[in-house]
C-alpha cells in the first residue's frame, strides 16, 4: 500500500514530462558549453606596451650577450670615439655626448686628465681605458715645443733665433721633415714614400693626399718647404696605358684605372687636363696636378 503511494508520487502528465525532459536537456547544454568556453576574463594589454615589452626584453638579451664578451682594447685616439665605441668602453650616454659635443667645435682633446675633464668619467673607468689612449705625434711632442731653448722668456731664445731657410720638399730627408712641429717619425716616412712612389711633389698642395697630416701641419710644411725644380719623372702614356699599368700610379686606384679605359674607348685619346675632368671618379681639384705625370 505505501509502495503504491509512493509510486504514484513518480507519476506525470505529458506536459510534466516534457517540462523534465526540457530542464534536463537545458542542464546538459550548459554543461557542455562550460566546458567548452573558458569564461575566466583576460586583462587588455596595449599593442604599444606590447611590443615595447618585446624589445626591452631584446635588448637586455643582447646587453648580456655584450658583457658576457671579452672586449680586446686596442691602442685608439680618444678623439674619435663613436657612439658604439664608447658604450663598449663603458661611457654613459651623456659622457660620449660631452664628448662629441666638444668635438663639434673643432676642438681636441690632448691628455688623459683633459679627457677626463671634458667627459666627466670615474676614475675607475678612467684607470681601466687611459692605458690605451693613442695621441698624435704632435701631441707627445709639445713638450720639446715648449722648452727652454724655444721660450720668449729665455734670453737664449733671441739669440738661437735665424733666418728660416725655405727647403726643396724633394731634397728634404728624414730629419728635415721631424723638424716640423707636427710630424713624427711615422708621418716622415709617409711623406718620403708617397715621394717615392710619384716620382717627386711637382706642388705643395699635394702635402693634402698624405694621409694624417692635419692643416696646422700643412701650413708649416708651405712655409719650410717649397717644389724648387720639377723632378724628372718617368710619365705614364694615359692613352695606351693598361688598367694595371695605370693602377700603379699612386692618384689611379682601381676604378678610376677602369674609367680612364673606358672613356678611351669611347671618346678617343685623352689630350690635356680638361679631358681629365670628363672622367668618372677623377678629382677635378688634382686633375692639373696629375696631368703633369702624364704622357698625352
């Protein structure tokens, strides 16, 4: 009798049953949606702070990389330090711009403590980099320039001084050239092999195609020195000259050798100094210097 009751609990109408049925399918649906869709809300990031995420954690890949290299420091001219040099180095940002803001004016820097002045680096970094610090010859010669024996101060001074004898720059020898306040032993030697090389300076401008020798230098070069007489020169012959015979003239590299060949061919032969000009590559500032070591 209480079975029957009981049962009688369990039984419903049609519209009962697919009130169930309904619910029951609603239940599974939900179900299965949540499994499917993940509803945990994700922060917004901005595509700017991104990527500026990205390549801040790039560069500090690469700055490890940097510190973890063995930097092999070469003897170098603290003058002409570059941005990439002086972060190798180990400057500040601010101490290489002191730096090439100094140099902008034209100006140099001539020592170590002149260096550390300017810069403004620690002493540390300063102990560390100095060893290889490279000034020009003049500069480890101003200290001869100074010395007693040249100084107004010194009666000695007026009577050592004489008459300034104006040299031929052709006959001037190894210690003719060290004479000249600027000029070391390894620019002298530069000065005697591009002579060489020539034939013999038929014009002191051509002081300005030896590498290294600043305009100061110059200067008193044109005030010691002076072209006396032409050298007799072995003349290249421009018009049937090879590309290889006419590289080994200091003035032609390669390309300009080319260019000669080429206009050749297609103009005829070369007749003077203005046909130079009309030549790819050339100098037009040295093209009646170098007509002189020519055959037309």
């Amino acid at each position: 009798m209480i079975f029957k009751k009981s049962m009688d609990c369990f039984q419903f109408t049609k519209e009962q049953q697919r009130g169930i049925l309904g619910l029951f399918f609603i239940i599974i649906v939900i179900q299965f949606v949540s499994f499917l869709v993940d509803f945990k809300t994700t922060p917004k990031v901005d595509l700017v702070e991104q990527k500026w995420l990205a390549m801040h954690s790039e560069i500090n890949v690469l700055e490890n990389q940097l510190k973890q290299q063995t930097i092999k420091l070469y003897p170098f001219n603290p003058n002409f330090i570059t941005d990439y040099k002086g972060y190798q180095l180990g400057m500040s940002v601010e101490e290489i711009d002191k730096l090439q803001a100094f140099r902008k004016e034209n100006k140099y820097v001539n020592s170590v403590k002149e260096f550390q002045l300017i810069t403004g680096v620690s002493d540390s970094l300063l102990a560390v980099i100095a060893p290889y610090f490279k000034f020009p010859d003049w500069v480890k010669n101003k200290s001869l320039a100074k010395s007693a024996a040249f100084s107004k101060t010194n009666p000695a001074y007026f009577s050592k001084k004489e008459k300034l004898i104006v040299k031929d720059i052709n006959q001037a020898t190894h210690e003719d050239l060290i004479k000249i306040y600027g000029i070391g032993d390894v620019i002298s030697k530069r000065i005697l092999k591009f002579k060489e090389s020539l034939g013999g300076f038929v014009s002191m401008d051509q002081m300005k195609d030896v590498w290294g020798l600043s305009p100061e230098v110059i200067e008193q070069l044109n005030t010691n020195f002076k072209v006396g007489t032409l050298p007799s020169l072995k003349k290249i012959d421009i018009n049937n000259a090879s590309v290889k015979e006419l590289t080994q003239f200091p003035y032609f590299k390669y390309s300009l050798a080319r260019e000669i060949v080429i206009y050749r061919s297609s103009y005829g032969d070369i007749k003077n100094a203005t046909d130079l000009t009309k030549i790819k590559g050339m100098s037009i500032e040295n093209a009646t210097i170098i007509a002189l070591y020519l055959d037309f």
